[in-house]
C-alpha cells in the first residue's frame, strides 16, 4: 500500500519539484500509515496492561481469602471434635469426656478469635453471599450457648445434639463454598473445588466419628444406624475419590501414602467389626483415639492443600504482575521502534521519490517484484526498484554506489561473476537459490530471472530477484515434522499401518508394526488382524475420514486387542486405510472387575432390602399376633362389662363404651400400621390385587385425582423379592405424583412379557405416568430418596430404571426386571 503511494505521486513530484504543497500533502500521507497503527497498537496494548493490573488485583484478594481458609478450616476441626466429646458426653450420661469437653471449647473459642481477627486485620473484597453466610454463622454460634447448656444439664439426647452440631459445621462449609466462588483462574477453581471435596469427606468421616462413639458408649447398633453407617462410608469415598480425580499429582500421592498408614487401617477394623460381624464391644476410648488421629491427619493434608492454594495464588499473581512489566516495557520500545522506523522511512521514501532515474520509472516504478539493473562492463548497480531496494535493505543512493559482489559471501564471488557471465551471454536465463546478503548481515535465498537491456548503446542486464527464503523454510520444516512424526508414531505403544488393499504390502509402518511384520511367522495371529475382516466389507464398513473401532481375541497369546481404522488421502493421491492396533488386555480387565464389582454392590443392595422386609414383615406380624389379640381382648372384655352394667351404674357403663370405641380405634391404626409395614393382601393374593387395592386407597383420599390401572395376570409365580421391590415402588411413584407433581391423571401399567427364544426371557414392564408439573431440579424431592430407592430397587433385581421428566408437562417412570435371573439364591447370597 506504502509503495503504491508513492508511485502514483512520482508524477507530480516530476512536474512540480518547486512546489511545497504537494510535499507537506505527501509526508501527511505517509505519516498517517504509521499514527494510525500506532495508536491502535498503543490503545491494545494499554487494554491489555489494565486487564492485568484487575487480574493481578484479583489474585491479591484471593490470596488473602485462602489464608482466611485456612482459619475456618481450622475452626471446623475444631468444631467436629467438640461434637466427638459432646455425643459421646450424652451417650454415657457424663461419665466420660467431662475435661476434654471444657477444654475443646476454649479451644473452638480461641480458633474463632483468630478468624475475626484475620477479618480485621486484613482489607479484601467478599462478596454479599459470604457475608450473609458469615452472618448467618454468627447468629447460629450466638445461640449455640444454649445448646451446650443443654449438653452440661443433659436437657437434649445424642441424636439431637449431634444434628445441631452438623448443622453449625455445614454453614462453615458453606462459607467455604462462597470463597470457592470467588476464584479468578480455572487452575485456582479446580483446586479450590478439590478442596472442597475434601473438607466434605473429611466431615463426614467426623460424623461417623462421633455416630461410631455413641454406639459404643451405648453398647447396641440401633436399627437405623447400619444403614446411616453405610451410607455415610459410601458418601466420604465419593468425597475422597472426586477429590483425588480434581486435585494435583503431589496432593494425590499425599492422600495415597495417607489411606494406606496404620491410623486409617486401624479404623477400619473397627469399623468392619461393627458392619459385617455386629462386634460392638469395642471401647469407645479407643475408637475415639484411634479416628481422632485419623481425622489430625487429614486435617494436616487439609493444611498441606490450603498452602499449596496460597502457593498458586501467589505465583498467578507473580506472573500477572510480571506480564504486566513486560507489556510495559514493550509498549515503551514498540513506541520507540515504530516511531523511529516511521520517521526514518517516511523520509527515505519521499527522498527516493524525488531522485528516480527518468528513462527507468516506466520500466520498473509499476512493477511490484524486486527488480535491478546492472551495468555489463562494470557490474555496479545501476538502479534498484523499491522492492528491490526493500529486499536487500539498501536506500537507492547506497544502491547506486554498490557491486553484484557486494551482495554475496567472499567465497561464493567466484561463483557469482560465473553466474553472470553466463547470464548476460545468454547461456541461461535463470539462477536458483542464489544466496544473498542483507544491509544488516541478514541472509536470504532467491531465484533470479535475467534478459539483457540497451540503453543509450550501453549494455545493461535486467535481473527479477524473487525471495523463496520463506519457500526453503516451509520446505525444511515439512521434512521436520515429516520426521516429528514419524518419531511420535515410533514412539507410541500401538503398531499403525497403512494399506492400500489386502494384496499389496503396507505403505507404511511404525517401529512396533515393522517388529510384528518382520517376526509375522512367529506373530501370525497379530499380523493377520491387521488384513482379516475388513476390506472384505470396507464400502459397508468405512468412509472417508470416519472411523471404526473393533476389538479381537487372541486365543494364542491370551490377549485383547483393538483395532482402529480410518480411510485417509494419501501423499500421492491414493485412498488407503490407516489402522491401528492396540493392546488393551489391562482395560479390558479392569472393566471386567468393575462389572463384578456392579454386581456385587447390588448384590448387597439387594440383602440390605432384604433385611429391611424381613424386619418389617416380622414387626407387622408380631403387631398382628400380639399386640392385636390384646386389643380384642380388651374390647371384649369392655363389652361385657358394658352390656352386664344396668341403668344403675350409668358411669360404669359410659366408660367401659369408652374403652370399646378406643380400643376399636387402636385396632384400626394397628391394622394401618402393619399394612404398611407390609401389606396384608400382598401375601394373601399377590402382587396384582395388592397394587390394585393400594391405588383403590389413593382413589378414596383423592377424589379429584383419576387412576387408570391397567395390569396382566402372572403367568407363574414371583418370589418375595420382586412383589414386595415393585409394590414399593409403584407407592413411592403415586406418592411423588399425588403429593409434588399435582397431577390430575395417573396411568399405571404392568406387563409380563414372555419372548419366543428357547430360553423363554421373562421381562416384567411398569409404567407410572402422570400430567403433573414434572420434577424441578432446584427441589428438594426431585433427587430425594423416593427416586433414589426406586431406582436403587430396580438396579438390585438387574433391571433398568428410566426417569422421563418434562417441565410442566408430567413425569413418565418406566422399569423392566428380568425375572429369569431373579432367584433368592442368586441375588442374596
């Protein structure tokens, strides 16, 4: 654009040199081609160092809210062992605890002084989250007082106490999160999001401290209790594992060498004792002990994750505030340079434009290659276009004062004239990859096209200089990264081949390909998967650019392999096939072993429910049988006495009425409490008739509500575990339909499907529709435990559960149990 410029003013400048006007115009001209840039430039630059004055602003804050962290950390641990003392406190009525007690609340007091005192001391941003949560935090531990008054005069039970506590720990979690929030950088939100994890594992292994110890002071395991003791296993290793996934290799190593010391394998001994062996003799100083030191090292990891979150806030600043330096600097010497190199160009141009040689402006001043005029006799330059001028780095009056010798190395000079002889003799007409020589020591390669020119009877040679400096460059670099590849492709564990057809021998091979091919006798049943099942069907199999990937067997060698396959162009336009194979043996095993371990789980699942409908159907009976005969005895009774009373004794009589009409009462709600417990009609009919009166039930309390129920008879009978799993979870879906979704219409379905196979595959189908509002992700209920048991019901019997859930439009259930497999033998033990 400069050049163009400049030509089209050469004109002017010829017809009118006296004239300034044109001039002043021209250095205007030129001038704004480098203001205009430049200021953008500037304004870019500026933008840039603002962005990372804010950023570094940021990361000061963060560093000084990691450190506050820390301290709330602290006062967290702090807290979760007071509630350790507090439970264990009630559970023996005072007689353990009573000085540790005391002595770890001054220190909760003392950890909280501390915070407060960072708070003060320390001036950075929070946002109005954390400071409702700080205010909400404060409120609770205001009223906590009463709380542990509470706890000294025993005016509150374990379990309570223990909720409280947990409650007061997760408004510290939560203040936790708020700060989390406030991350600048992705690196500091994984990390501070892996942090978080962890403090919520480690919580729960302080719950299952304190839950551990009051069962021991206590010398029994409630009914509850087991389940809320496995639960709160399974929650601290989905804490503990997505920890690991997010944080850093050195903090996973750290955790690694943590789970496998003595302190944490001591715990879980005791714990496996009290699971699986129902061994609840343990003393509960020991246990206390034995977790407390299990929580003080992971406390310690937790102190290790906060100074690592203050390390990298500390280094992102660093270099924010470095990079900041750096743009500074540079703004400065790009001012400098480009002002500079302004001036100086805009003033060379407009003094080359005013000295053009006459007779050469019509033959070069409109061509845009580099182009030179050389004298034969002299070899001196005898004109130079501007490109040409560019190229070498030379003004036109340096160039006129210079030789071809002058643009080349003193060794190839020789070379050089030879070159031109033969040039102006017409020997060639082309020279390639000419080295060249820059003004500043620079060096370039170029092809020269030359044919001869007279001039005022003078012998002159016209040489086009093309640069292919940049073409030599991409050339070398293909032939690099030709090699990169091929380096890389060396280096990978896989074998990759490339083929044209089955025939014809590979077009290419890897290191590990070229071992297999070269030792194929001894390697044939590897080799040959690279030929067998393929090209038979590639026009089926593979298209362009898409790819297929299969696995095989080798029976020979006992190992899994996977083979990947792509159609591809090739270099010199032939369409081949790029396959790859690769060992997989060890995922394969280690998806076999997570499919044994899916199974397992469920096979648990499936005994934890078990026990749990044993356990009900027991209390229903005892309930029916003992507790019901009584009842009717008392009312016969009460109805003697009544109808052997006269007038006489009206008060007698009113009052043993009484005691009928009550005891009536009783047996009503003895009868609904064991037929939810476990409904009556399920043993004495079946599956059937028990949902088809438990939706009649629903009808009468919902009169607004229309149940459509449709159901197939059994073809054979369905043990304990699938009747009483299914009849659960048709309940739970009309309750969630009935009570959260407002539903008006609610359609039940239940099939039994026999296939034609051989093996006759027996898949039982429910359905439980509804045009309610559907599930909101932001309630509660939508991830309750209704939803969870039903599926966790469903996946323990090896069916499938799906949730079809549309805003506002109703919610759809649908569940197939295989029935073929469902065996008490093969599910419980």
């Amino acid at each position: 654009m400069k050049r163009k410029i400049m030509l089209s003013y050469l004109p002017a400048i010829q017809v009118d040199k006296q004239s300034s006007s044109p001039q002043f115009r021209h250095k205007i001209k030129l001038s704004l081609l480098f203001i205009v840039p430049l200021l953008i430039s500037i304004n870019a630059a500026l933008f840039q160092i603002d962005k990372l004055t804010t950023r570094a602003s940021q990361l000061t804050n963060l560093e000084q809210l990691t450190n506050l962290t820390l301290k709330i950390s602290h006062l967290l641990h702090e807290l979760q062992k007071e509630r350790g003392y507090a439970g264990v406190y009630l559970a023996t009525n005072g007689s353990k605890f009573t000085t540790e007690l005391a002595k770890q609340r001054q220190l909760v007091t003392v950890s909280k002084r501390h915070i407060y005192k960072l708070l003060a001391a320390n001036n950075f941003t929070v946002s109005s989250k954390f400071n409702t949560r700080l205010a909400s935090f404060n409120h609770s531990f205001t009223e906590f007082g009463q709380i542990r008054l509470q706890v000294d005069n025993f005016t509150i039970d374990e379990v309570n106490a223990i909720k409280l506590y947990s409650q007061l720990n997760q408004k510290l979690i939560d203040l936790l999160a708020t700060i989390v929030q406030s991350t600048v950088d992705s690196e500091l939100t994984q990390a501070f999001a892996a942090y978080m994890l962890f403090i919520k594992g480690k919580e729960k292994v302080a719950i299952e401290r304190v839950t551990f110890s009051v069962i021991f002071a206590r010398g029994e395991l409630l009914d509850n209790e087991y389940n809320e003791l496995v639960k709160l296993e399974l929650e601290q290793n989905i804490f503990f594992h997505e920890f690991s996934e997010l944080a850093s290799h050195a903090l996973q190593r750290s955790f690694s060498a943590l789970v496998n010391e003595q302190a944490f394998e001591l715990v879980q001994q005791i714990k496996t004792q009290v699971l699986i062996n129902h061994h609840i003799k343990t003393n509960v100083n020991d246990w206390f002990k034995a977790i407390t030191n299990k929580l003080d090292k992971l406390e310690l990891l937790g102190e290790k994750i906060s100074l690592e979150l203050i390390s990298n806030a500390n280094r992102l600043k660093q270099n924010s505030q470095q990079e900041r330096l750096y743009w500074l600097a540079a703004l400065v010497i790009f001012f400098i340079v480009i002002s500079s190199a302004g001036f100086w160009l805009i003033i060379n141009i407009h003094r080359s434009a005013l000295n053009k040689i006459k007779e050469y402006q019509g033959l070069f001043s409109k061509n845009l290659a580099a182009m030179v005029v050389i004298d034969v006799k002299s070899q001196n330059i005898r004109y130079g276009n501007q490109s040409f001028s560019e190229l070498v780095g030379y003004n036109q009056q340096q160039l006129s004062k210079l030789n071809i010798i002058d643009f080349h190395r003193k060794k190839d000079i020789e070379k050089i004239k030879e070159i031109f002889n033969q040039l102006v003799s017409g020997q060639t007409s082309v020279a390639e990859k000419i080295l060249f020589i820059r003004n500043k020591g620079e060096v370039f390669y170029a092809d020269i096209f030359a044919f001869p020119i007279t001039i005022e009877k003078q012998a002159y040679l016209a040489v086009h200089v093309i640069d292919i400096t940049s073409k030599l460059r991409a050339k070398q670099y293909i032939q690099q990264s030709e090699q990169t590849l091929k380096m890389i492709l060396d280096s990978i564990a896989s074998a990759v081949v490339v083929l044209e057809d089955n025939k014809q021998p590979p077009v290419y091979m890897n290191k590990k390909a070229i071992e297999i091919y070269q030792n194929k006798d001894e390697n044939q049943s590897t080799w040959c998967l690279f030929r067998d099942n393929f090209f038979s069907n590639i026009n089926d199999d593979l298209t362009n650019n898409s790819i297929t990937k299969k696995k095989y067997f080798n029976k020979s060698k006992q190992r899994w392999y996977q083979i990947t396959s792509t159609m591809i162009d090739w270099s010199d336009g032939r369409t081949v096939c790029l396959k790859m194979l690769k060992d997989i043996t060890e995922s394969c095993d280690a998806e076999r072993r997570n499919k044994n371990l899916l199974t397992e789980n469920r096979q648990l699942l499936c005994r934890n429910y078990l026990i749990l409908e044993q356990e009900r159907k027991h209390i229903a009976q005892e309930l029916h049988d003992e507790l019901g005969q009584l009842l009717t005895g008392i009312k016969l009774q009460a109805d003697f006495i009544c109808r052997q009373t006269g007038k006489a004794d009206e008060t007698l009589r009113v009052s043993s009425h009484s005691i009928v009409q009550a005891t009536n009462a009783l047996i009503e709600s003895t009868r609904n409490i064991t037929n939810n417990l476990r409904p009556i009609i399920l043993d004495q009919l079946g599956l059937v008739d028990a949902i088809k009166e438990l939706v009649q039930n629903w009808r009468q309390l919902n009169n607004n509500i229309h149940f459509e129920l449709n159901t197939e008879s059994i073809p054979y009978g369905l043990n304990d575990e699938i009747q009483i799993s299914v009849y659960r979870i048709v309940q739970e879906g009309i309750t969630n339909a009935c009570k959260h979704a407002d539903a008006r219409h609610i359609e039940i379905s239940l099939k039994f499907i026999t296939s034609s196979d051989e093996k006759k595959h027996s898949l039982l189908q429910l359905k439980i529709k509804d045009d309610g509002k559907g599930f909101n992700q932001e309630h509660e209920h939508s991830n309750g435990m209704g939803i969870i048991n039903m599926r966790e019901r469903t996946e323990a019997l090896n069916g499938v559960f799906c949730l079809i859930n549309k805003q506002k439009q109703g919610a759809e259930i649908f569940i197939t149990i295989p029935l073929e497999l469902l065996t008490q033998e093969e599910l419980c033990h």
